[in-house]
C-alpha cells in the first residue's frame, strides 16, 4: 500500500474514551500481571489507532495547506489532542500505581516510568482550554509562514524556493533576494510578534498554573530531559563559546578571502564559493534513485529500510506553493511506516535532507519492535544523533551527488555543522530570557535576540536591513513559535555525530557504524546520556569533549587548500 492510499477516518473519539478510560480501570484494579498486560496492550494499540490517523491529517494538511478538508481535520486534532491527554495521564497514573510495575519491562522500557512521573506535572484538565488554545496560536504561526509567496524572475516561489536564489553569485541578486525575503516577516511584524506574546503568555500561564516556577521549568520537563538540566545547559554554552565561535569566526573570515571582499554582510554568508555553492547535479528523480543506490552499498539494513519507503510512496520532496516550509520526518505506528516531507530547493539542503531526515526514519524504521509509543522515538537530543550522524555517514556517496563539486561540499558540509552551533545555542539562550521575563515587550524580545546574536554570532552585519538590525531574525525559526526548548538539541547531537564523523572519517574506526545502528535499534529505550554511552561517544557536557573535537575538524578544514574548492 502507497501513502495516498492510506485510509484517513476520523475516530470516533467519544467511543474510544469510554474503551480506553475502562482499560485503564482494569490496570488499577488488575490481580495478576497478565490481566495488567492485557490492558495495556488494548491502550497502546487505542493510542496508535489515534496517532496513525492525527499524522496522517497532519502530514496531508502540511503538503497542501489550502486543503479545507485536511485544515479542518488538523483543527480538529489541534482542539481534541489537550482532551486524549488527560485519557493518557489517566493510563499513566494507573501504571505507575500498579502493583506489578516492575515486570512490565517487556511492554514499558524504562524511560516510560521517568516520563510518565514528568507527564503526570505537566497535566491538569482544567487547564486544557489553555493547551487548546497554544495549538491553535502554533497553527496560526505556521499558517502565516506558509502564506509566504514571492514573484520572482517570472516564478511564484515560496520561502524555501526563495532561499536558493539567496545562494546567486550575483551579490545584488543576493541583497535583492534577502531584502525580500525579509521583507514579508517586516510586512506581518505585527501578526508575528502577536502570535509569540499569546504564546509566551499562555506558555507561561500553564506553567505557573501547574506549580512550575515558570515555562524554562516547564519546558524541560516536556522536552524530557531526565539526565541533564539547565546548569548543564548554561556550562555547555560557555564551552560554545570559548571552543567554537572563535573556528566560526575564522571559517568565514576564509569564506571573506575567497569571495574577495572586505567584509561579509549578511546576504553574503549563503555563498561560499565565488563560482558558487556545491549543488546536486540532477534532477529530484535522480536524486532519489541515488539516494537508493547510496542505501543499498551502505549496509543490508539501509537498503531494506530505502526500498521499503520508495515503494511505499513515503516521501514527498519537492517544495510547490501551498506546501508548508521545512523538512520533517513522522511516523505512522498503524502503517510500521515513517514518512519524509521536505522543500527540495536545488541546493545541497536537498542532500543534507536525504541523509538527515532518513537519518530518523531509519532509526523509528529499526525501532519499530518497541511496543510503546511513547518509547519508539527516544527523546529529541537523541533523535539528532541519528539524523546528523547519518549525513556524515554518507559521505562515501557524495560523489553520486555532486560530482567533481564534492569536496566542496564536504567542506561546506564540515564547516556548516560548526557554523552552527553558535546559533543552536543562541536560540536556546533567546528562549531561556523570553521565559524568564515573560513580561517583555515585543520590542524588548526583539532588542534581547539581537544583543545575544552579537554575542554568538558576531560575524552578522546586517548593512542597515531595518527589520534584522531591529532583532527580528528568529521569526523564521518556527522551533522558537512551535516546539519551545527543542533546539539545544540540535547543538548536542552535532557534537555527538561529530565524534562518529571523526571515528569514521579520521580515525577510520571500523566498529562506528555498528555502534550507530545499535543506537538506531534502542530507540527510546534508554536516555541521552545512556544512548551516547552506549554508542561509545563522550558527553557533550564533559570537559575537553568540544574543545577535543573542535581541534579534529580546525585540522581537517585547514589541510583542505583553496585549490580543491575552486571547482
């Protein structure tokens, strides 16, 4: 079965409730250990049934978002999901009040529990018209983001579309380009900046209402962060800064060279090469069958997981207008599928999606035997690791790709996932003060983004650009509007596929992809700190782990000379 023939059909929420509240009532009044598995087997399979069709409302409404039956039916989980959680709260507190916890290992890894005491904060039925109304603030944001239509050049592009012709070699076309695509958030200042205060004010309103000092606490008891907090999290950004800035700042002083200018203004950081950027030499369809070939000569377990998905109609590309922005992967617990979204754009962003978000999907495709759905995925920072680790992983094959343009890539691959880590932290950083103070003005949010960007990203000029130089940059960054706290995440797992860049690349270590595909087998059945152990990676939070790696890649980039980037 293709994904377009994947029957959608609303449940019948109302008589699940009533199946799903009277399993619960077995496990709280279960006698023996069979009779509590029973249950629990009946809810997981209840809590899939609804998790299969919500995705699939969700994933169809995000390829078409002028789609008014698919709108609806997001709407209508948006309004219902805040209702199911108070079912699955309900199921949790039974559990974790069951006489035979202990032995249910079989059904409910470990994190589950840890999970469940953290879900048990974060829920109150009185405050559901609240989580409501945050979905719906959520929708609204991605909505007007999507809205975005440019002409240009004789094309209607979107965001995405707009994003590759900011890589021109033109630099006017570059300025003309970034002018308007910062244009349409400056148009819709107003409707965005509105869109964040209601958020942060109901954000912060649940948490207080839920015994949190504020959202920060809140967020990282949604975010699950059971081995770490915020201390952690602040030690690791000073590191960033001390360790990474500095290697950014050289790479794009090198990227200044080569472009022959003086200086870089902020239209100029998308071209790093004078005759362009590395881009894939062929069409989407290509691209794919590479992509295939790539899978199949990397492990038997890679080509069966590719061919499963290309049969399956499982991805979906090609940005078009209506299309939401970005890329994701999902899955659908019913189909054992998981499913692809992105914007191919005719950039390298095309690759790094096909490695990284089959990065996911190849994990949640090797975890598919975790019988909870709580545990299939394991917890963000953890997700990454697949994903980011997977694009190194590939490397071998960039010459399917990319041609005689591929140590360019590799370059600009490296050195972008360096790049990065200033703004993952930065975004991060931004969150932690708007939570703080949620009593800030949009216009202070705004000043507050632009301070810190000058701490972490200090090469940024902006050449008088209004709307940027007033701190509104972040808009575009839908984690900030949709999944608070989900970004750090990003910055942890680079550090973590850096390490299985340079066991595989460097160090040439035969045992890295094993310990990759063991990781993408344990799924969520173990946390963070537990799954970098087992994959014979250090913590990010350990001294001497980034300024260790940080010295590898300086290396590699600098042995690397200008002649092999000329291409």
């Amino acid at each position: 079965m293709k994904f377009n023939e994947y029957p959608y059909e609303r449940p019948d929420l109302s008589a699940i409730k009533v199946d799903f509240l009277a399993k619960v009532e077995e496990i709280k009044s279960a006698s023996d250990l069979d009779q509590t598995k029973q249950a629990i087997r009946a809810i997981q399979s209840m809590q899939n049934l609804m998790e299969t069709q919500m995705t699939l409302a969700s994933v169809r409404q995000s390829l078409d978002t002028k789609d008014d039956f698919y709108n609806q039916e997001k709407a209508f989980w948006d309004q219902h999901s805040p209702i199911i959680q108070e079912w699955v709260t309900e199921y949790k507190k039974a559990v974790l009040a069951n006489p035979f916890k202990d032995q249910l290992g079989d059904l409910l890894p470990q994190p589950f529990f840890a999970m469940a005491e953290l879900d048990l904060k974060l829920f109150d039925a009185a405050l559901i018209p609240l989580m409501q109304e945050e979905n719906r603030l959520v929708s609204e944001y991605e909505n007007l983001a999507a809205s975005a239509v440019y002409e240009y050049k004789g094309k209607t592009l979107n965001l995405y579309g707009m994003m590759a012709e900011a890589e021109s070699v033109d630099r006017q076309q570059r300025q003309e380009v970034n002018q308007m695509l910062f244009d349409f958030y400056q148009e819709h200042l107003a409707e965005f900046d509105s869109v964040y205060d209601k958020l942060v004010k109901v954000r912060h309103e649940l948490a207080t209402k839920l015994g949190f000092k504020n959202f920060i606490e809140m967020g990282y008891a949604r975010m699950y962060r059971m081995d770490y907090n915020r201390d952690d999290v602040e030690v690791y950004r000073r590191e960033v800064l001390k360790h990474v800035v500095p290697l950014a700042q050289e790479i794009f002083q090198r990227q200044a060279n080569r472009l022959g200018l003086d200086e870089l203004k902020y239209y100029d950081l998308a071209l790093e090469y004078e005759n362009g950027n590395a881009i894939p030499k062929d069409v989407p369809e290509v691209i794919v069958e590479n992509g295939v070939k790539m899978y199949h000569e990397l492990s038997p377990e890679t080509a069966e997981f590719i061919d499963f998905m290309v049969e399956g109609s499982l991805l979906d590309l090609v940005t078009k207008p209506g299309k939401k922005t970005g890329g994701y992967c999902t899955y659908l617990p019913d189909f054992k599928a998981p499913f692809i979204f992105s914007n191919f754009n005719g950039t390298s962003a095309d690759i790094d999606v096909l490695t990284h978000e089959a990065g996911h999907a190849f994990q949640v495709y090797q975890s598919r035997w975790v019988p909870a759905p709580e545990c299939v995925w394991p917890t963000y920072e953890s997700c990454e690791i697949h994903s980011m680790s997977m694009e190194f992983f590939a490397w071998p094959w960039m010459e399917l790709f990319f041609k005689e343009q591929t140590p360019k890539y590799k370059y600009s691959h490296l050195s972008g996932g360096v790049k990065f880590l200033p703004y993952g932290v930065l975004v991060d950083h931004f969150q932690h003060e708007v939570y703080e103070h949620p009593e800030m003005t949009p216009e202070q949010r705004r000043a507050t983004w632009r301070k810190l960007e000058k701490q972490y990203n200090p090469w940024k000029d902006y050449d008088g650009n209004e709307f940027l130089e007033n701190g509104g940059f972040w808009f575009k960054q839908a984690h900030i509007f949709a999944t608070p706290f989900y970004y750090i995440d990003y910055t942890l797992a680079q550090v973590c596929a850096f390490q299985f860049w340079k066991r595989a690349h460097v160090d040439q270590d035969p045992q890295a992809w094993q310990d990759y595909l063991k990781i993408c087998q344990i799924g969520g059945t173990q946390t963070f700190l537990s799954i970098v152990k087992a994959a014979n990676l250090a913590s990010p939070f350990e001294e001497g782990t980034l300024g260790n790696i940080i010295d590898s890649i300086r290396q590699y980039l600098n042995n690397i000379s200008e002649a092999d980037l000329e291409i």
